[in-house]
C-alpha cells in the first residue's frame, strides 16, 4: 500500500483496520467467482462493460459518451446502467417523460444527449439485459455503465480505467483508500485506459506506466486527458466563450472536481467553488444558496458554472434560473499518441466478430 497518494489522509488512514475487512471480503468473493463457486452468465450478444477498480471521478461517464458518438451510426446502441440514487427501483427505460429522480443523473445525462439512443437502468443487470433485449431487439450493442465489479454478468468485452493521478496499482482498499476491488482483477480486462492525463505524456512516461501497471500480453493500453468544450446555457442552450476577465462561481455535486477546478482557474479570472456530495440531489434550499452566493461575488463579469451531470439535477428548477447566467460545460475525452482509432477499431472489431461467430 502506498501511504503516501494524495487521496490517503491521516483520516483514512486510521480506518484501516477497516480496509483490511473490506480486502479480504472482495479478494475471497472474487476467489468464489474465479472457481465458479458463485456463477457469472455471459449472453449471446455483444455486450461492452465501462468501469474502474475505485470509485467515482475516473470519467466513466465521458467515456460511455465517447463510445456512443463513435458508434451509433454504424450500429444500434443501448447503454444499460444501475441508476444510482434514483428514487424508483427495478428495471425502467428512459422515454420523453422520464426524470433524472427515476433512473438517476447520469442515464439522464446519456437520455438528454443522445435521445435516439436506448437508455436503460436497473441494479440486477442480469435481469435488465434480457429485458432490454425484449424491449428492443434491433439492438447490436449494450454498453453497460459502471459493471466491472459486477460479475455477475461476464461482459464480451471489459474496459477498465484507471485515473492518471490515482492509479489502482497506487490505491488501497475502501476506506483508506478508494479501491471496491481487488488491484489484481485488473486482469479480468480486455483494454486499460489511463484517464485524466497530462497532454504531454512521453513515450518514456507512458512505458513507464505501461510496466507499473503490469499490462498484459493479451491487454490493450490507452492514454487520454481531458478536453473542455464551450460551456452552453442551461436554459437557453446559447453558448458563451471563456474570459479572463470573467469570475466563476463553480457549483460540483461529482466525486473528483480536480481536473475542473485547474482548468477553471487557467481560464477565467477567478473562480469560488460550492461543493455538494457526488450524485447530491438540489433542493431548493440548494438553489437559493447558490444564487445567494452568486449574487455576493463583487465582479461586474460573472457567471455560474457547473457539469452535465450537475445540470440534469438542476434542470427541474429551469423555470426559476431561466435568468441568471448558469452554464454548463461539456467534456470528452481525448486519446493520447493519436490512437483513438485503434480504440474504436478494437470495439468495432469486437462486434463484427461477435456477431459473424454468432449468425
């Protein structure tokens, strides 16, 4: 264990005792996966898994996105997810009415971006995907968001990420650290992206942590940073250039806003940053508080800021911010050393061959 990550404060570092509980329960819970003790199902369709080793902040949901613009107009895709903190329960599929309380912030984020793309939710994926094949069965593709420690669906084709600054081969158990699984069920993987990078990763750099992480012969190892898009009204959808003569109240309910807050202070003038908890539902307490906020920030140039996943939470109060000038600013993914095309030639491959052996 490396005490000496950034994310391991004294705090953490007293509860691990409980780390260590945590550890032994997921390592013998994998063992019971691994001699088929407990029984992992692998459907007759190509189905793609998005996930980390820790949680939260490593950019599953910009990646899911990234998969979606990539293929969506070759193949019919469906992203399946859990629907975290989603006041309803079971399996449901987005539609023109539904709300970010019933699947969750970010299968709304997925719904609100693409519509003509299937967007479902439900935390027994073993059930969900046999009814989502029902629901719609011109599908060629289930992503599924956030299922790598999930085993039990075995997916055709694992995508594991890992974040540039907390590496899982750094990271400890739940709570001193932010692992939920094993470090070595990175094997279980068929590609490894490193996320959040710098853009100027070396060749040397990049070897380096190639070794570090202990790639695979039969892995695949990607490299991508960041890229801010114009940030677009919440409301209005006009969209704003960034100046640094602009001061910035930043509002984030998401569970690693670093990356965020350096490019914000780069960009703008000045910024001031409110924090909610990851996922963390608006109320309108919530609201007056940040327009409060906002209106104290002394500058004649200013705006609020916030993510997309935020802006799902905040789009049922569109009525009341309708004037105040909160924007929301987008993200992707970019892959480093020019090698998204043989990101996606590795995904489309997967399903051309899925689907040849499978007719």
């Amino acid at each position: 264990m490396n005490l000496n990550i950034p994310l391991l404060r004294p705090i953490r570092i007293l509860l691990f005792p409980f780390s260590v509980v945590f550890g032994f329960i997921i390592v013998f819970r994998n063992f019971l996966y691994n001699k088929r003790i407990l029984s992992s199902t692998r459907f007759n369709f190509p189905v793609i898994c998005v996930g980390n080793l820790a949680v939260g902040g490593t950019g599953k949901s910009p990646m899911v996105e990234f998969l979606v613009k990539s293929l969506k107009d070759v193949f019919t895709v469906a992203i399946l997810s859990r629907g975290y903190k989603r006041k309803t329960r079971g399996y449901a599929m987005a539609n023109e009415t539904t709300t970010v309380l019933e699947i969750g912030d970010e299968p709304m984020q997925f719904h609100t971006k693409f519509p003509d793309v299937t967007v479902a939710v439900g935390e027994e994926r073993l059930v969900a995907i046999p009814q989502l094949l029902h629901d719609r069965p011109g599908l060629d593709l289930i992503i599924l968001d956030d299922a790598f420690q999930h085993r039990s669906v075995s997916a055709g084709l694992n995508i594991l990420l890992t974040e540039y600054s907390n590496l899982y081969s750094r990271d400890w158990y739940l709570p001193t650290g932010d692992l939920r699984d094993a470090p070595r069920s990175y094997k279980r993987a068929d590609v490894i992206v490193v996320t959040k990078c710098p853009p100027q990763v070396s060749d040397a750099e990049k070897d380096q942590l190639t070794e570090e992480l202990r790639v695979l012969p039969s892995q695949k190892i990607f490299f991508s940073s960041i890229r801010y898009e114009l940030p677009y009204h919440l409301v209005t959808g006009s969209v704003m250039v960034p100046s640094d003569e602009i001061e910035v109240l930043l509002v984030t309910g998401i569970a690693n806003p670093r990356s965020l807050k350096r490019y914000v202070s780069e960009t703008f003038r000045t910024y001031y940053q409110l924090s909610f908890a990851d996922h963390h539902i608006y109320s309108i307490d919530d609201l007056r508080e940040i327009i409060r906020r906002f209106k104290n920030i002394p500058a004649s140039q200013k705006i609020i800021l916030t993510t997309e996943k935020d802006a799902v939470r905040l789009a049922k109060f569109n009525h009341d911010i309708a004037d105040l000038p909160i924007y929301v600013i987008p993200i992707e993914p970019v892959f480093l050393f020019g090698d998204d095309h043989s990101f996606i030639h590795i995904i489309t491959n997967f399903i051309k061959k899925f689907k040849a052996e499978n007719q």
